[in-house]
C-alpha cells in the first residue's frame, strides 16, 4: 500500500520494455525477473518493478498527468 500521494500504470505486452526504455536509461535485459527500484522517466522518478506481463510505474500524483501523456504519445495514441 502506497498511499493515495501515488498514482499507479500498467505498461504490459510484449513491447512494454522496448516503451519504457524510450525514456529511461536502463538495459531491461540484465534486469532481474523480481526487479523493482526506483528510476527516472524523463525527468520525473518513478517506482518501476516488475509483473508478470510487463512493469508497474508509481509516479507522485503530481507528475501522474504528465506520465499519462507521456505512455499515450510513446505508443502512438491520443
């Protein structure tokens, strides 16, 4: 439990960490299967671990916005 100071996404298929990387200077690769810390996206940090389909991002819920508009221009949408 986080707290409602933190918002919450799902990036999940197959290209989920092929996304991620277009903004975060991480090798997902040599990541562990239970990886979880604490990364930036752009110029925001994040709380980045790990689930069975893809990675959970936690961002303040300042940045929430931000990070939304981020994920939907970094996969072609709207």
């Amino acid at each position: 439990d986080m707290s409602d100071s933190y918002v919450g996404f799902a990036v999940t298929g197959a290209g989920a960490a092929d996304l991620l990387a277009r903004g975060m200077a991480l090798d997902f690769e040599r990541l562990a299967p239970d990886f979880a810390g604490r990364a930036k996206l752009g110029e925001i940090a994040v709380l980045l671990d790990r689930v069975p389909d893809g990675w959970r991002l936690r961002c303040e819920r300042s940045y929430a916005e931000w990070l939304e508009g981020w994920l939907r221009l970094s996969t072609g949408g709207t």
